[in-house]
C-alpha cells in the first residue's frame, strides 16, 4: 500500500439541486477538487439501496446500487425526463440537511417517468445489462416488485407462497408484476451505467475510491428472501439468532442490529460461492473494499432471536483464514481494509496478522487512556490507514466540546500544537505525520465543523446519514493547505 491521503465523505453528502448527493456533475468536480488537493483515495459509504432508517448498511441488497444516486441532470440529457418535471417538485429547502421523506416520494416518480420515455427507446443495452446481471437482478427486481405491491411491507409478513418462493407463486407475480420488474430493472441500469462513467472519470484523475462493504446484509432484502439457506433460519423464515455487538463502555444493553446470521457450515460446503460472488461485485465498484466489522470472520456475536438487546448474546467461532484463503484463490487479489475497531480478541489479532490487510486507526479513540493505547501514532506499523474519526464518530470538534478535558489536553500535547493551531487541525496534521500508510479525514474534520455536521450516532434512529456539504466550502485555500501537507508528509510526489 502506497504511503497516501484520502478524504471520507458520503456521495449523498455531495451538494445538488435535487435534495441529496448523486454521483452526477457534483461528484466529478468534487473528485476534481481532491485531486487539485494532493489527495488519491475517495473513501464513500455503501452505495446500496437504503431501507428503513436511511442506513446505508441496511440495504435491500447487496447487489443493487441506490436509486438515490443516480444523477437527475443526466436522465435530462438522455430526454429521459424534463428539466422542469424536476423543478418543479419539492426536494427539500434545507442544502445542508438530506430530507428523506421527501426524496422517496419525489425520486421514484421521477424515475418512474423516466422509466416509461425509456420504453420507446432502443433497448439493446438494456438487454444485455439484464443478461449479464440475471443471477441477481432478477431476484432483485422481483423482491422489489412484490414488496411495492404489498406497501413496502417486509417480505417476512408476505402471503406464505410468494414469502416461501413457491415455484407457482413465483412465476404468477412475475406475470403479474411484468411492467414494475421491468422499473426496477430499469433503475438498476441506469445506476450501473452512471457509475461506470462516474468511477472511470475519477480513476483518470489519479484518484481511486474506497467503498464500503457491511458484513451482514438486512434481514429485509432480496438477499435473504431469495437465498435463505445461507443464513440461520428457521423453516418459516424466521431468525435463529441476529448480529449485534454486546455491552461495552458505549452502551450498557450492546448494540441489536437485527441482522441474519450466516451458516458457515453451509456456506462452507458451498465453497462460499455466493460469498466470492458478493465479493467479486465489490472490485467491479470499487478500487479498495474497507470490509466492515471484519472481526466476525473470526467470531461473531449471536442474539438468539427474539431479543430486546444485546445482553443475552453469545461469541461464536467464524470462517477464519480458511475463508480467505479460498477466496485469494477464486477472485484473485484486490486491495482490502479491514475494520478491526473495538476490542481485539487474539483470534481477530492473529486472523489479521494472517490476511495481512492494513486495519484502521482512529486518533479520535487515542487519548483516553495513557500511554497504552494503541491507538496513539507511535504504536502504528505502517501497514494500516489512520483516520481522524469514522462515520459513527462525532467531528473532531464535536468531539472536543464532550470530551474529558484531560483527554483534551493530553491529545494538545502529544500532538505538540502550537496555541495558534485549531484542535481539528493538529489532529489531522498528525495522522498525516504518522507512520501509517494511509490517512483518511472526514470532510466535515477539514471543515472543522461541530455535531451538528455529525454523520451517524449508533443505535440511535433518526437524524442520522442526512448531513450534507455546501458547495462554498471547497475552497482554494483548504484545497492549498492539504496538498502542502500532502507533500510535506511524503503522501504525494511533488
């Protein structure tokens, strides 16, 4: 891994006429302004379609690309929809704030005209995108189908033949839902013919970008509904046990995050084939994969289901290097980052220590306890990405105003500010410092703005994943300053 520099900032966060980031002009010129920047590495949350709670790692597959994302401008230019069949419709009134609510009821009725000015047109390359994507598109596109029909309802509360996938009441919703599979097929075409145009434009740049991949999927997804016999399920569908974290100095009750657990002894027997296949969409969108929660691959905790939290949970032993392995050998090498945050046990240690992928660093986490933190720089190795705070963090400046002023003045003295130096900026002068390979710093830590600018707090719903950037706020002055550090730190060739 290259010694380099990255900013994380969400593709919704991007500013837009059109109440929520898409990966449109927007996203060009904002890869513009990394690479004007010094930086290399454009780290984003997930990109799948999000379900209740706007959670980007609870999606309704992991296949998918969000509908959210898929630039409007573009649609226009295609006479796909009008100009002003955009304005005229109500995309929220606050640029710094995405209003969801708003963006479900205006986006799909766009899309949906979209989609029928689409049906007079060629389709050739709409028939061979369907060919080539039928493994999951087609569970996708009929999972959303049937689940629109039934007013967004989970699939676990569908009538008992289509929610079993009885072969009869598969192919008589297919009959019946023929135009809104067709929609949804159609949404899932234009996302992945944007991003294709999106990711080469900022790969010529110089610049690559780190997606995101959550560990589970939702219990509510094409996944589940239409491969239930990798997770740990019971016969009507039901969960055995779901994910979640137990008890810890953030949260006395753990963190019930509700997903399905995989069967691994299944899985394994499989050869992890929808596994690898999963993986392998992941390189086709992504230059670097930050897998997230990887500890689980080396164990997991399980709730038994139903549960109220997370007390009653139990570790259980995951695939390990064996999984790792297999998967070198049936998808090749691409680059990954583990997210090995929390408490490391030895197994996740020396499962780490195996796979040789770089972990995170968070300087957020670094000063609450001495010395013997590992999160302090002069513990790193270089093989690992040090960032300021994540997407479940509050901003650097957040951070300060709620935190123990002994931490507060213990990180001014590691760090070795001057007393002219903003507190965001002595932190992120430091992680570029350090040894590590790759610094990563939120947009909103270059800013230096407060909570109010706070991406996700965990295991809180509402008021979470709507922040979002102006446009005001990429100046030449920042874009200065960080390429300066860039090159001082030896992060970029001059």
């Amino acid at each position: 891994m290259a010694r380099s520099a990255g900013v994380l900032l969400s593709i919704t966060s991007l500013p837009s006429p059109y109440g929520i980031g898409t990966i449109g002009k927007e996203a060009r010129k904002f890869a513009d302004y990394l690479k004007e920047s010094g930086q290399t590495i454009w780290q984003i949350l997930p990109v799948g379609p999000t379900s209740y709670g706007d959670s980007p790692y609870q999606s309704f597959s992991t296949y998918a690309g969000n509908p959210y994302l898929i630039d409007l401008d573009t649609l226009v230019e295609e006479g796909l929809v009008t100009k002003e069949e955009l304005d005229s419709r109500d995309w929220g009134d606050n640029p710094q704030q995405v209003d969801y609510e708003k963006i479900y009821n205006n986006r799909f009725a766009v899309l949906r005209i979209a989609h029928e000015n689409f049906r007079k047109k060629d389709q050739k390359k709409f028939r061979v995108f369907t060919r080539k994507n039928s493994k999951w598109l087609k569970n996708y596109a009929l999972y959303m189908a049937v689940k629109n029909s039934f007013d967004m309802k989970s699939w676990t509360e569908w009538p008992e033949d289509i929610k079993m996938r009885e072969p009869e009441a598969l192919a008589r919703y297919e009959r019946r839902l023929r135009k809104e599979i067709s929609f949804w097929k159609f949404v899932q075409f234009k996302f992945y013919e944007q991003w294709e145009s999106f990711r080469a434009y900022v790969n010529g740049l110089g610049i690559k970008i780190m997606g995101d991949m959550p560990i589970y999927v939702a219990m509510d997804s094409a996944d589940t509904w239409a491969n239930p016999e990798i997770f740990q399920l019971y016969d009507d569908g039901d969960p055995i046990a779901v994910a979640g974290c137990p008890p810890d100095y953030f949260s006395e009750t753990g963190q019930l995050w509700g997903n399905p657990l995989y069967d691994w002894d299944y899985l394994e027997q499989t050869d992890y084939e929808w596994w690898f296949e999963r993986v392998k969409a992941a390189s086709k969108l992504y230059d670097i994969t930050r897998i997230d929660h990887f500890r689980a691959f080396a164990s997991y905790y399980s709730i038994p289901y139903p549960a109220e939290n997370a007390i009653n949970g139990e570790w259980v032993v995951g695939p390990r290097i064996k999984f790792f392995r297999m998967m070198e050998e049936a998808v090749g090498k691409f680059e990954i980052v583990a997210e090995d945050l929390g408490t490391l046990t030895p197994d996740v240690t020396e499962l780490m220590e195996q796979t040789g992928y770089p972990g995170m660093k968070v300087l957020e986490f670094a000063f609450d306890s001495g010395e013997e933190n590992d999160y302090l720089p002069h513990k790193y190795t270089n093989n690992c990405v040090v960032y300021t705070g994540t997407h479940d963090n509050d901003t650097l400046m957040g951070w300060l105003e709620t935190a123990n002023p002994e931490d507060v003045r213990y990180a001014r003295e590691y760090c070795k500010m001057p007393p002219d130096e903003p507190f965001n900026w002595g932190l992120i002068r430091t992680a570029y410092e350090s040894k590590a390979d790759m610094a990563i710093v939120p947009m909103q830590d270059l800013l230096g703005l407060g909570k109010e600018a706070r991406m996700n707090t965990p295991s809180v719903l509402g008021n979470n994943w709507t922040w979002r950037v102006t446009e005001d706020a990429f100046t030449k002055e920042l874009a200065e300053k960080l390429k300066t550090m860039s090159v001082k730190c030896g992060r970029l060739e001059e």
